[in-house]
C-alpha cells in the first residue's frame, strides 16, 4: 500500500531525512516512533504530497504522488499535530466542508456526513459548535474530516497528545475499527504506551535515518531474546558470546544478561544446563518481555554498538590490523 523508496529531505543545513526506504502492507495499523526531532512529521508530510523531498519515491496504493499529488489526496487522509477546526461552524458543517473540498458529489455529501460522523461516534453533535466539543470530541472531529472521503491510507500525527487515558483507549479502538473496514494507517508518537494497544508494526526515526523496520513483539528469525539473572556475572558474558546458538550478549538497562537464543525449548534448555554445568549461579533463565519501548531500547542500543564498532574499525585501518594479526 505504501512503498518509500531512497527518500531524502533537506531543510537549510539540516538533512531530516536520509536515505529512507521501507514498505507498509495494506490492512495494517504502523506506528512511526522517535524522539523529537527524529523526522516523523517531515516524513508524514512528504507522505501526504505537502512536501516536495530532495530525492527518492513514494507510492501510495500504486501512484507516484509527484506526478499527480491531486489524484494521491483522494486516496488518503492526513491529519497534523496541531490541527485547526472551524470554531463557529457545527460539526455537520465542518465535515460537508471538508467532503465538498475533496469532490464529493452535492447529491451524496448528506449521506458521506452522516456515515463519517457515525464512524467517529458524533452523529449525536452534528450541530453542536466545534468551540463546544472536549478535546476528544474535537479529535474526533478531526479525524473524522480526515476520512470523510472514504480514503485507503491514514496519516496521524501525534493524534493522542493532550488526551486523557480513557479518551486515548476510545481512540485506539477506533483505529482498530478503521482497520478491520479496510484502511491502513501510520501513527505517529514518541509514546510508544499509546501506540502498543493497536499497532502490529513499527518504523523506527532516529536523527532522519530509519533504524529499524520490526513487527512489535515478534522474533526475527526463529530466534528468541532471552533475559539471564545470576548471583556474580564475572565471566558470564564470555561464557556466553562462546555457547553455540547465542549472539548480541548485553547487559540491560536493569543490569539483568540479555542475548538472542534458538526459539528452541530444547535448546534452550541445554544452554541452561551448560552454564549451570559452568557454574554458573543462575537466578533466573526466560524469554524477555517485549514492549514496544524495550524493543525500540534494544535497536537504538544496537544502532550505537554498530557506529562505535565502525569507529574503531575506521580508526584501526587495514594496515594496523595488518600488524595487530
């Protein structure tokens, strides 16, 4: 459905993104997460043809949005950060607004309100004032101007901030609703808590590079990332790096061993029975509980050992290592 291609994007003296590329399958709810700063907006922008990137291509649904962007605003919906509402129209003026903006038919704009405001749970505020509505509601509303014209891709920027926890769970069932009626959508936050309700994919943004393209919480590869709590971890690291099966050995930020495994019951269980056989004083052996923010940790950590190993290797160069070996 969405398919990102080499995308670069360049403010003065700033390159916010670079070199991006990834692939969204229709029928799926992705969250872009980052911290501030990272390039999520400018990449949700370029996404929805409001921004012209230096280089690279975007297809949505099939279609260059730089040969005809008119043509990709009908097939999507977008909505900012910080969004504006008409405050003296009704709710029910506001979205006939926005579904004659996207060319509706005058015929079919009566019944194209009725069904977005139904989707979004405001067909009994059709005309209350946008000024009278709660945060949520105006949320709502906004979304709801956002997908008035049935569009197959939807762009969120941000679109829980400033809300409540219950307002929060009500609209994460309502991307989940969007979902199952055909839409795809990318969610932008820096709070991953809100987005691990309802996404089951994640783009990571770090510093406009795309570190990371992971389903949330699945293993990669028929592995498994595995967490080790023992007495005195003198040595066990070693011990570990040198097992047959085990890579990425680290401490976590809570001090606990953490390292990738077979997704082997069996496996697992002679690694456990080497180490104990090592004497090793091993307080605890399982599978490490993966969130959406462990898992982000986990790849930013990742990221930073690469860049020091390729520091190293840079400054070592081929003939000190030639003398080194």
């Amino acid at each position: 459905m969405i398919k990102v291609r080499d995308l670069c994007f360049d403010y003065p003296g700033t390159r916010a993104l670079d070199d991006v590329s990834f692939d969204i399958k229709a029928g799926n709810i992705v969250a872009l997460v980052g911290p501030n700063g990272a390039g999520k907006t400018t990449l949700l922008r370029t996404l929805a043809a409001l921004d012209q990137p230096v280089s690279g291509q975007i297809l949505l649904d099939g279609k260059d949005i730089s040969e005809n962007p008119r043509e990709v605003h009908q097939k999507l919906g977008y909505l900012s950060d910080f969004f504006g509402l008409y405050e003296e129209l009704t709710v029910a003026q506001c979205l006939r607004f926005h579904a004659g903006s996207h060319g509706i038919n005058s015929e079919d704009i009566a019944a194209t309100v009725e069904r977005a405001a139904r989707r979004l749970g405001l067909d009994d505020r059709l005309h209350q004032k946008a000024k009278e509505l709660s945060r949520g509601l105006r949320q709502r509303l906004a979304i709801a101007q956002a997908i008035v014209h049935e569009p197959k891709i939807l762009l969120l920027d941000e679109p829980a901030s400033g809300l409540d926890p219950e307002a929060r769970h009500a609209l994460a069932t309502l991307f989940c609703q969007l979902r199952d009626q055909g839409m795809t959508l990318l969610v932008s936050s820096h709070i991953l808590t809100e987005l691990e309700e309802y996404c089951s994919h994640m783009l990571m943004l770090r510093h406009g590079k795309l570190i990371a393209e992971d389903g949330v919480g699945q293993a990669e590869n028929d592995r498994c990332d595995m967490q080790l709590t023992v007495v005195d971890d003198d040595g066990v690291m070693a011990l570990l790096s040198a097992c047959d099966g085990v890579l990425d050995v680290r401490y976590s930020d809570d001090q606990c061993i953490c390292f990738s495994a077979p997704d082997d019951a069996l496996k697992q269980h002679l690694l456990l029975k080497e180490l104990i056989d090592q004497g090793v004083a091993v307080v605890s052996f399982k599978p490490r509980q993966t969130d959406m923010h462990r898992q982000y940790l986990d790849k930013v950590q990742q990221q930073e050992r690469d860049v020091q190993t390729k520091d190293v290797e840079q400054n070592i160069g081929p003939d000190h290592k030639g003398q080194e070996a």
